[in-house]
C-alpha cells in the first residue's frame, strides 16, 4: 500500500490538491504520532491506526476543500490548523476515556426530542 496522501492526489485537480499537501504537512507537524489512510473516501488521520476514532478527516467538493470550509485555491492558514489538531486529537481522546457515559447521554437526549 502507498502512501495515502499521494493516493488521495491523485483523485482532484491541482487546487485541491495543492491545499492537501499544506493540510497534511501542517497536520503531521501539529501531530506526528497520527498516520493517514483514505477511509470512506476521505483522507482520515487518527492515532494507533483505530480509523473508528478520528482525528481530522479530509475531503474536497467541487468548490470547497472540506472539514475546513476553505474555497478552493484560498490560502491554508497552517497555524490554524496546527492549532486546531491538538484541540481535535485531545477531543478524541476525551471521548475514547467517556465514551460510555458519553454515548449514554447522546441517547438520553435523543429519546427526550
């Protein structure tokens, strides 16, 4: 198996992937124990390869690089970014420690609407 993100490449034009390569780099340096791979196609980072739990999932639309909502061939602001994926990887991990008590309230909440 390849690497993802080359893999990922080479399913969008020049913007997008121009905005992956800034996304990616940023997301590695923001965290570098996360791997990649394209799960339901989206490229998907995550620690200890548990693609259950998430850490930043990419995808692109015709006019909007996803998870983001950035247009395409705008700016990537990096330090953004790498701001965001400590946030998003301790969320994660949040949920991995309280998942029971977690899940048992989002169901709690649903049976009361």
């Amino acid at each position: 198996m390849g690497d993802p993100l080359e893999e990922y490449l080479g399913t969008y034009d020049d913007a997008a992937g121009g905005m992956f390569v800034q996304l990616d780099a940023a997301i590695r340096q923001a965290a570098p124990e996360q791997d990649g791979a394209i799960k339901y196609r989206l490229l998907s980072y995550t620690v200890d390869r548990d693609r259950r739990h998430w850490v930043c999932p990419v995808n692109a639309t015709k006019s909007t690089l996803m998870t983001w909502d950035m247009p395409r061939d705008s700016e990537v602001d990096t330090a953004a970014e790498m701001g965001y994926v400590p946030i998003a990887l301790a969320t994660r991990n949040h949920f991995l420690a309280n998942a029971e008590e977690i899940s048992a309230e989002a169901r709690a909440r649903t049976r009361t609407r």
